[in-house]
C-alpha cells in the first residue's frame, strides 16, 4: 500500500535516518487481521458496533479528502449519508422503481451521491470559511427536511425498510465482512491519493493556496473531483447504513452525526489516512463502553475537538509521528551544487522574451504602476529595486496573474498573457516565489517540492486511486526530480523533515527548489534573500546566476542593492509606480538620481 | 393573517439581527466568526427563565443575571477559543475551536437543562393580545442595542478605540491601545448582546436547547446578507428574513419554509459572495 | 421529595452497583437480566422519562417481594438518547452482549423500527409501547408484542369522538414534522375521510415555529369546526393551544395524549385556555362517572405516593404503562420460566394481564394487546392527581 513514507528514499543518508515502509503500513495491517479475525473473539455484539465503524469510515475515509487534506469545513456531509441510504432503499423496495437489485441500488446511489457532493461542495469555491460551514448545515437540514415532505417517495416520517443484501451478505458476520472490504478498499484507495501528486496538492490549497495556483493546481478541477468522490463514497456508506439499520427514518440522520464523522477527522489529524481512521473507531466505539456516557457522547465529542484545537492541531497523527521528534542538527548549512542544475532543468527554453510594455495599474486613486517597461530575456538575470512601496512586488503579481494592467500588457514571446489566469501560467512555465514562504508545514520538505511537479503528472485521478502503473511511474519520476532539485539548492539531507521544523532560509531555499520543478522559462523570485545571512546570500547569488546560466530568465524583486548589483546583467528602478532608472548595475550605482532617492552616499 | 405575519416577521426578524449584531461585534474585534452567537441566544432564554421562573427572582434581577452569564460566556468565548487560535498561522481553527465550544454548551444544557421546551416567564403582567409584548420585547431590545452601539462607537473613547482595533489592528496597538482588554471587552460586550436577544424573544421562543443551532443559522443569514461586519446591513437582512420565512410558513408550510429559506439563502450567497452590501476583497499575496 | 429524572438514572446506577456488589454475599442464584431501551435523553425523552418512572417501581417491587423463582429481575437500560443508531447499538449489546431473556422497549417508533428486526433475529422476546401500526407483525416478528395501542386505535377513538360525539365533520389534522407526527397524519386523514368527515385542513408544521397564527387562521377560515393535533412535543402543542385562546377561537381540541401532560399545562399561557381540549386517555387511569378511580388504579396511586414518585410533570398512563410492563414480563416468565420459545407461548395464549393502564391480552395471530374499548379521550384541564375526567358526552 503506498504511503507517505514510500516517497521518502533519498539518495543519500539524510538527518532523520531511513524510514521503513514497513513501519508504517504495520498499524494498517494490525488492523487489517484485527478486522478480519473480529469474530473469533467478538460477540454479535462487538460485530454490530465494528460494522458501524466500518460504514461510518466508508464516508469518512472520503470526507477526509475534502476535509483534512482539502482544508473545507464541510460540516453538513450526514446529508450524502441521507441521500445515499434512502436512494439505496428506495430503489430495492420498488416503491418507486421497479424492485432492484441491491448491488445496482447501491452503485446508482454512488452516483447520485457523487452529483450531489459536487452541487454541496462547489459553494466552497465562491465562500469563505465560516460561510461555506454554515451552508453544508443548510443542506444537511434540507435533505432531511426534503425526506420527511416527500413522503409518497421517502415514506416521510415513517420512513423505509432498508435493503437487504444477498447471500453471504446477509447474516450478520457477512454483512460485516461486505462493509468491513468496502472500508478496507476504502482505505486504500484514499492512501493512494494522499501519496499522490493530487493529495498533495489538496494540502497546497489547504495550508498554501498561492502557492499552489504558482504551481498551475486548478483549485475548481482539483476540489470538484474530490467532492465527487467523497460524495459517491458517502453515499456508499449510506446504502451500507441503511441496511445495517434495517429500517430507515428521517431521524436516525442527525446533525450529532455530522459532527462526528467531521471531529474524527479534527482528532485524527488533517493530512493523515491513519489518523482518522482511528479517530472513527475511536469515536464510534468510546459512547458503548460506559453506557451512562451515552448521554454525554456529543459533549465528550465537543470537548475532545476543542483540547485537540488548542493543544495538539495534529491530532492523533502528530502524537503517532515519532520520527518527526528526532532532533535536527544545530547547524545546518545549505550548500547548492549548481552542476545538477542542467540535468534538472533540462535544455534550455527557446522561449522568446517577457515583456510588460506600457503596463499602469491603480488601485482606487493611487497608481500603483504608472507606464512600465520592462523586459526579462532568457539566460539573463533582471533585478527590480526601489523602495517600499515602488510598486516592485505589485509588479510581480501583475505578470503573475493577480491583477490585470488597465493599461498596456504583459507579453511572452509577443503574445500578451491571459489576466487573471494565474494557475495556467505555470503551463508556460513561468514559476516564483514568494516574499514570505508560502509552504506547507505539515508536509515534508520533499513533498512540498514535489507540489511544484505537479502538471507534470500524467495519471488521472482514478489511476491514482487504484495505483495503476501510470500513477506509479509518475510518482518515481516526481520524487526522483524533486530530490535532485533538493540536491540543487543543497537541501537534499532534510527532505523527510516536516517543513515547519525549518528555519526561514531554508524555506526559502525550497521555495526556489519548488519552483524548480517546473523547469521554468522564467523564474520570478520576490526577495529571496530576506532573512538569510551573508554567507546564504553569496550562495543565492550562485544558485541564481547557475540558474540563468542554464537558460531561464530572473527576474529578482530584492532590497539588497548588493545582491543586485552582484548578479544582475540588468537593472530596473522603480520609484512611486515609474522608473527611475534603468541600464546595466555599474551604470545604476552612478546613476545620481537613484543615488539621491534610494542607495545613498 | 397579515398583520399577525407582518408583527412575527419583524418580532422574529429583530432577533435573528440581533444574533447577527452579535456576531459582527466578536467578528469586528477579531476578524473571526464564532459559533457561540446562537448559544448565547440560547442561553438568554435558558438563564431568563431558570433565574426568574424556576428560582423566582424578580424581572429585573433575572435580567440582569441573565445578560451577566451572557457577558461571561462572551468572554469564555474570547479566551478560550479565540485568543489561542489568533495566535497560530491556521487561521481555520477557529471555526473548529469556537464550534467545540458551542457545541459543549449546547449539551450541557440539553441535559441538565432539558431537552423540552420549557416555559419563560411572563415579564409583564399586563393582558395579551393585539400589540403583545411579545412582538414589542424584541423590537424594542433591537433598537436599543442598535442605538446604543451608536452612541458607543461614535461618542466614547473606549467605542473609537474598539473601532480603531477593528479598522487596523497593527497601527492601533502602535498607538498603543490594549489591544487585549478591548477585544475581551469586545466579546463580553458581544455576549451581552446575544442573551439579551435570547431574553427578549424568550416568551416567542420559550427557553429551549435547541433554538441554539436555529439560531445560529437564521442568526448568520442577516450576517452574510448584509455583509461582515455591517451592523445595518445586518438589521435590514434580519428584518427581511423574518418576514421572507413567515410568509414561506404561511404560504408552502413548516417543512418548505425552511427550505425555502436555505435555498434562497445559498443562491444569494453564490451570486454575491460578500453579501449584498459587503466589499469584496483585495489581494492576499 | 420527588424523584427526579436524574436521581431515577442515579437509583438504576447505584441498584446495579450494589447489585454486582452483594452477588458474593447472596446464594448463588443467577438475576434474571431484562433489557431496558427508553429514550431519556434526547429531543423525544418524555415518553421514556415517564416510563422509566413505573418500571423502577416495579422492578423494585418484584425484587422486594423475593423476584421470580428466588431470582432477581436486573433491568439492563441502555439509554437510546431518541436516536434509532444507537437504539441499535444498544439492541445489540443486550441481546447479544448481556444475553437478556427479555427486552422491553423502545419507546419511540422511529427507534422500534429499526430494532425490531434486529431482536427478531437475535430470537429475543420483545414488549414495546409503540403506537406505528407496522410495527408488530405476528409472522414477520413472531416474538415481538405491543402492550399499548396502536395509531389506529388511538386515532379510532379521537375520529369517533370528533365526528360520531361532538358532531363535528370539518376538520383540521396537523401535526409537527417529526416521524410520528408524518406518519399520524397520514393514518388518520384517510380514516376520517372513511367516516364521512371533510379534511378541511392537512399538514406537517415545525415545531421550532414559534407563531402559529398563521396555521390557524388557515384552518379557521377552511371552514374547521374541530383541531386535531397529532405531536409529542409540549412546546408545539401549547402553541396551538395558546393561538387559539389569543383568537378568540371556539372549536375543540381533540388529539394526541401529550395534549393532558403536566409539560404542556405548564407551557400554557392562561389556564383557562385548557378547556374544550380533550387528549387520548385510557380508562383504567380515568376517573370515572361517580369521579372515583378503580381501586386498582386507587392502589397504584398510593404505591406512588408511598414511593414519592413525582407525576406533575408526565402523564400518569406513561408510569402505568413502565410500572405494567415488567410485572407482565415476570408472570410469564414464573408461569413458564426463562426461555424464550415458552415466553412467546405464553404471551400467545395471554387472556388477560390485569395491568393498571389496561388489560392486555394477545393471541397468536394478534400481537396487539390493548383493548379497543380502553382507549378513550378525557377532559384536559379536569387533571387531578395524575388522572382524567371523561371527556363530555363520552359514552363508550
């Protein structure tokens, strides 16, 4: 079963020591033969509760996707739940339909779960946070609401049988073994796209939405598939829960369970496949071992959320990441080797040049940008200085998509870049980074690297949930490139660290590497040496000529004139949204005006 | 039959405002949205009629009582889910954290409250019918809260100071304002304002656990209509919202009516993100 | 002092405690286990509160009096909190886990219905008070028996007073939007159609509405000369009450029993507002003609009394029915002993169970235990001591 840990095979020893796949695939196969071994030692009993959990983490595991690698707040998910258990009964007890069978009942519910996921998660593309919360409540009510009107359909308040599945499925140890295989395939399958190019880039939009449209993720073609996917799966499990309920009323769909399939995500950690899945079993199995708990099981829910909020936001998964807990050297240095720089970046570009001809941008009454010509050429280093407030890092943005010039253009090779397509201009291979590190902390430095690989990807979404061998190849081709990306900007010993336990140089070192991935024809990099020592910034200025050498073209934002001047082959001045001066390093140091405005004597 | 549906729908309609007056005030302090506003809702009636009906305390002390608890839940709110999560860089957790809470509140009130509606007491002793006081009590603690906002942020120090915060948090703390103090202070003020919403709807609503989540929703909509932070906006919203889903009650019935609403209210939403008197946003690179 | 909700909960856990902790000091004879599904907490908790109430009493009682064969009745509850999952969760553990003999319970339908089957296949005799009409099925669920009466039943005696009694033939049926409400309405329209009444007005209100002015002025001016509101929810039911008073509105108010409750007087805003409302009730808990209750009836309100049971809160029939139902459970099993396939049998020749809610008996066919003749409606606000006058005009 691919896993995180799978990708983690650096070429050479790295600071944490080796990871073993087998150590951490072991809690899945615990599980695993604890599961398939549960009626030798388990009563009816313990069978009915270890079914529950089954089917529960059937939605969960899909949830998941949307909820701890996605970073949506989908709190309302029970309304799949409900749209899947009635579509499922419905169809088996011929009320409306012809009587089908339950296997076909259960796949057209799949389906109807699927368009339904959709039409309840596309809101989270237009809302805020807080917003799209309050909407996924809206529909859990209206489906249920919808359930108790439709009553010549839904039995209304009385409600409906729920569907029994043929032999072996049907005694009480088949049926378990039926969920029990759905939530293993389930686990599988969601393990496989969090080691795929698309679970990390799930994590991108959650924790670094910049950054990713920087890498081309399409953040409405990503989401709308994982919805799609959570949706069908939950409505799976709602086949599943209605005929482990045997019969089904409008009731048994409550907001409490909503609730718990989202906190057992929270507590099992975002970003994680085992975490919530002990988090399910964890939450459906603890109200049934003290009976006056009961009562008290949604409070006991609420309190674990908040502790797990306040004091350990990873959840179970950051308790169970021991070998994050290994110290890390106290003095790190970041050495580039340039040299692996041609085999990374391949031959170089036969790009044209990218130019902003004329380009003014205001923001209400200030002119942001007032007539700016600029030009980056293949193999050259551009640097852009003024000072705060010139407009330098407006001007990156407007050539990053953010913004459209209202007047003039941004033009590649002559053909001017479509405005606010900001996650197509990786496509033309124009990557950057950011002036504060946009990362994602609980991934891997690795992983976020290989965020930047991303549209290289060839699989499809489904080959990656199966691991096909298409899903395979693109997985080793990814990770073999970001690990001599890593090499090249000398970060390759800390790949398995989690990127928050990095200091603020190195972050930005793997920001260039990221951007790296995509073997740019032009790199924008906006005050890359902010925060690094001298030493630090030397070797960014290699690293950055090397770059160029190999045949990109830079354009570097930066306040350090020395920098600048150092490795520049041009030089632009803003000041106030105009330039200042532009020409040749030696030419601006003696230019008087920008003396007078911005170097000094 | 429209008279009695207009009265409701604006009765009701000035509690969903002040629910949403609620959350603007905790969101104007902090930039976040919590989930307790409905609960505090709640708890206005809860307390109102543990205080006055079941403890037998007069009108006057079980206000009081009641807007104090809703004062302290606000500043429960403030420390516990809120200040620890302003803090860290996943801005999200709030909803998580602010949702535990209320959640937490909410049982506990279902079971050692009750899970049935139980009755709020009459707080005048004067004859029902026509103009009740059921249908004034909200509408007059609308306008009081309304005014009173008012004249705070307009005409005392500490109201142009909680502004200031509100407006640009870093150069307030510049001038150095206690950021802190007026943020808690904030909330407190917050929480008084949503029990007393809950107390004077008490009679319509009676004390009940579970006017929690519906008010947290039908709470939120004038917010989101109306646009973050926009205490006239939010009123307005309110008001027509009231009104909207008595004339749904009226016209297609219990079940539609909700409906009704949450469409409606998911369609607004989508064509106009920032509400329909909200600002949209500038750039986050 | 009254006994509380949650010094009832309070008396169960230190009665187990103490239970498990004496075994070693009494002689070894096995308690006999009996699984327990109410709903105490949760949005449908009345019904279960009040019964839980009874079957202490008995429970209690039964033990006192030296159990059944020398052995102890242990009541395993597993609280179902109103939610058919976990009254599925707990149907599992009892039957499968704690292996009972006998499960009384759920109270609710929406549960019921999901555990029916569940005890059926778990071969587990099974008493429940829940009024669905689908919910006993003498082939389909042969161990399963109802010791209350059904919604046909129930509504039975309201249409016949409604249309046959007080003479009215315009009606309006409402009920709120939760399962039994649905499922009432839906029993009882077609039922008054069959007697000849005009359904003038039809429909599912949700309770959380806090004015329903506008739903009576619907049914007002449809022409309704009678309410007939179908919910257990005080607060909804105290609402139509109120409006009606407020308009000025003179029609009877003839429906579900919780319409009598302690919950629903409490919630009322003038008590005069309680006449001409007449509940569902059932006579052996009424008073009748002479106001005087049976002295069966007499007897349990001393036991009450005596045991400071508190009934201001509930329904009286609620306590009867919890205190019923583990005495009929424990006469069968004296007469026959523990096994299931012998309980059943039993049960299937039951003649007459003198319970204080009623007599219950079944046959093999017929698994619906309450007499027709015993469910009758009373006068809501003529409440004294936990017990009902007959409704006016009421013959049986």
């Amino acid at each position: 079963m691919d896993t995180q840990a799978t990708q983690l095979r650096p070429s050479r020893p790295n600071v944490l020591g080796s990871v073993s796949t087998f150590s951490v695939t072991l809690p899945f196969l615990a599980l695993l033969l604890v599961g398939i071994s549960l009626p030798l030692f388990g009563g009816g009993y313990w069978g009915v509760i270890a079914t529950r959990a089954c089917v529960y983490w059937v939605l969960v595991s899909g949830l998941n996707l949307v909820v701890g690698f996605g970073g949506q707040i989908a709190i309302g998910w029970v309304a799949l739940l409900t749209l899947g258990a009635y579509t499922t009964s419905v169809l088996v007890a011929g009320t409306v339909t012809p009587a089908l069978p339950p296997y076909l009942a259960l796949a057209i519910a799949a389906v109807v779960g699927a368009i339904f996921g959709l039409i309840i998660g596309l809101p989270a593309l237009r809302l805020r946070t807080f917003y799209f919360a309050i909407t996924t409540l809206g529909f859990a009510t209206i489906v249920t609401q919808v359930a108790l009107a439709w009553q010549s359909v839904t039995g209304g308040g009385v409600g409906v049988a729920g569907p029994i599945f043929p032999e072996p499925f049907a005694s009480q140890w088949g049926f378990y073994y039926f969920c029990f295989g759905f939530a293993a395939i389930c686990t599988w399958m969601t393990a496989n796209i969090a080691a795929s190019r698309f679970g990390r880039a799930l994590t991108a939009i959650r924790d670094a939405e910049v950054a990713a449209e920087a890498s081309g993720i399409s953040k409405s073609a990503l989401l709308g598939t994982v919805f799609l996917f959570s949706g069908a799966v939950a409505a799976v499990a709602g086949g599943l829960f209605a005929a482990l309920q045997s019969y089904i009323t409008p009731d048994a769909f409550t907001l409490d369970l909503s609730i718990l399939f989202f906190i057992a995500i929270l507590i099992g950690g975002r970003g994680s496949i085992l975490g919530p899945l002990l988090g399910t079993i964890l939450l459906t199995v603890l109200p049934e071992f003290a009976a006056p708990l009961v009562a008290w099981s949604t409070f006991l829910y609420a309190v674990l959320l908040l502790v797990i909020v306040l004091a350990i936001p990873g959840g179970i998964a950051e308790i169970l990441d021991f070998k994050n807990r290994r110290p890390l050297e106290s003095d790190r240095a970041i050495i580039p080797r340039p040299e692996l720089l041609e085999p990374l970046l391949g031959a170089p570009p036969d790009a044209g040049a990218l130019t902003l001809d004329e380009v003014a941008l205001s923001f209400g009454g200030v002119r942001a940008i007032d007539g700016l010509d600029l030009e980056i050429r293949p193999g050259q280093v551009h640097g852009l200085i003024g000072p705060n407030g010139s407009g330098k890092t407006t001007t990156l943005n407007v050539i990053s998509g953010y913004y459209a010039p209202q007047r003039g253009a941004v033009r590649l090779n002559g053909a001017a870049l479509p405005v606010f397509a900001r996650h197509r201009r990786a496509h033309m291979r124009i990557a950057r980074t950011f002036q504060t590190p946009r990362i994602v902390g609980s991934a891997s430095v690795l992983q976020n690297v290989m965020i930047g690989g991303t549209i290289d990807g060839e699989g499809t979404f489904v080959e990656s949930l199966l691991s096909l061998p298409r899903h395979r190849r693109d997985e080793a081709t990814l990770r073999d490139t970001a690990i001599l990306a890593l090499a090249a900007v000398g970060l390759e010993r800390l790949a398995p660290v989690r990127a928050d336990r990095l200091q603020h140089s190195e972050l930005r070192f793997t920001e260039i590497a990221r951007a790296l991935m995509l073997r740019p024809a032009f790199l924008l990099l906006d005050e890359p040496a902010a925060g690094l020592s001298a030493e630090e910034i030397e070797r960014l200025g290699a690293l950055i000529l090397a770059i160029a050498r190999a045949g990109t073209g830079v354009l570097v934002v930066e306040h350090h004139p020395d920098l600048i001047f150092d490795i520049c082959h041009h030089v632009t001045v803003l000041n106030l949204g105009k330039i200042l001066a532009a020409g040749t390093p030696a030419g601006i140091r003696a230019h008087r005006e920008v003396v007078n405005a911005y170097l000094g004597a | 039959m429209v008279e009695s549906i207009v009265s409701t729908g604006l009765a009701i309609g000035c509690i969903y405002a002040l629910i949403a007056i609620t959350y603007n005030v905790m969101f104007s302090a902090s930039r976040v949205f919590s989930f307790t506003a409905g609960t505090l809702g709640m708890l206005g009636g809860v307390l109102g009629s543990l205080f006055i009906a079941r403890m037998g305390m007069p009108v006057a002390a079980g206000f009081l009582l009641a807007l104090a608890g809703g004062a302290v839940l606000g500043i429960v709110t403030e420390i516990v889910a809120v200040r620890p999560v302003l803090k860290s860089l996943d801005q999200h957790l709030y909803v998580l954290s602010t949702l535990a809470l209320a959640l937490m509140i909410q049982q506990f009130t279902a079971i050692e409250w009750s899970t049935e509606p139980q009755p709020f007491p009459r707080l005048f002793d004067i004859a029902r019918g026509g103009f009740d006081q059921q249908i004034w009590l909200p509408m007059l603690a609308c306008a009081v809260v309304i005014v009173g906002l008012e004249l705070l942020y307009r005409h005392t120090l500490i109201g142009h100071a909680i502004l200031a915060i509100a407006e640009d948090n870093f150069a307030a703390r510049a001038l150095g304002l206690p950021e802190r103090s007026l943020r808690v202070a904030s909330f407190a003020l917050a929480g008084v304002i949503g029990a007393l919403a809950g107390f004077a709807g008490g009679e319509m609503l009676l004390a009940f656990f579970a006017n929690a989540p519906m008010l947290t929703f039908y709470g939120f909509v004038p917010v989101a209509l109306g646009g973050m932070g926009n205490n006239r906006g939010a009123v307005v919203a309110g008001l027509l919202l009231g009104l909207f889903q008595q004339t749904a009650n009226f016209l297609v019935g219990g079940i539609f009516a909700s409906v009704a609403v949450f469409t409606v209210f998911i369609i607004v939403l989508l064509v106009r993100p920032e509400g329909l008197a909200g600002v949209t946003f500038q750039r986050r690179v | 002092m009254a006994i509380t909700r949650r010094q009832a909960l309070a008396s169960v856990g230190a009665a187990a405690l103490a239970s498990g902790l004496a075994k070693p000091a009494i002689a070894a004879k096995d308690p006999i286990l009996i699984g327990y599904l109410p709903a105490l907490t949760g949005p449908s908790s009345s019904t279960g509160v009040g019964i839980n109430r009874g079957i202490q009493l008995a429970v209690q009682e039964i033990n006192a009096a030296g159990g059944v064969d020398g052995r102890q009745l242990e009541l395993i509850t597993r609280d179902t909190q109103s939610d058919p999952t976990k009254a599925v969760n707990g149907a599992a553990e009892l039957t499968h886990g704690q292996k009972v003999s006998a499960v009384f319970g759920p109270v609710n339908s929406g549960e019921s219905l999901a555990v029916v089957p569940l005890l059926a296949r778990a071969n587990t005799p099974q008493i429940h008070p829940c009024w669905v009409d689908t919910l006993t099925d003498s082939k389909k669920y042969p161990m399963c028996f109802r010791n209350a009466p059904t919604n046909q039943q129930i509504g039975g005696a309201a249409n016949h007073y409604v249309v046959d009694v007080l003479k009215r033939k315009k009606v309006a049926v409402v009920s709120d939007t939760t399962g039994y409400g649905t499922a009432s309405v839906n029993t009882y329209v077609p039922m008054l159609k069959a007697k000849g009444a005009d359904v003038v007005y039809q429909g599912n209100v949700d309770a959380a509405n806090p004015d329903l002015k506008p739903e009576l002025l619907r049914m007002q001016s449809a022409g309704a000369e009678a309410i007939m509101p179908w919910s257990v929810n005080a607060g909804f039911l105290s609402r139509i009450i109120n409006t009606r008073g407020q308009m000025g509105w003179d029609v009877p108010i003839v429906g579900q029993t919780t319409l009598g409750s302690g919950q629903t007087q409490a919630l009322l805003e003038k008590p005069e507002y309680w006449a001409k409302v007449y509940p569902n009730n059932f006579r052996p808990v009424c008073y009748a003609a002479g106001g005087k209750l049976s002295d069966r009836t007499n007897a349990f309100l001393d036991r009450l009394k005596s045991a400071k049971i508190d009934m201001g809160d509930t329904l009286l029939w609620w306590i009867a029915l919890g205190y019923d139902s583990p005495r009929m459970i424990a006469e069968a099993m004296k007469n026959v002993g523990t096994e299931p396939e012998q309980i059943v049998g039993y049960l299937n020749k039951l003649k007459e169970f003198p319970g204080v809610y009623g007599d219950i008996a079944f046959t093999a066919d017929k698994h619906d235990g309450y007499p027709d003749n015993e469910v009758v409606m009373v006068e809501a606000n003529s409440l004294k001591d936990g017990a009902f006058n007959l409704a006016p005009g009421y013959g049986a």
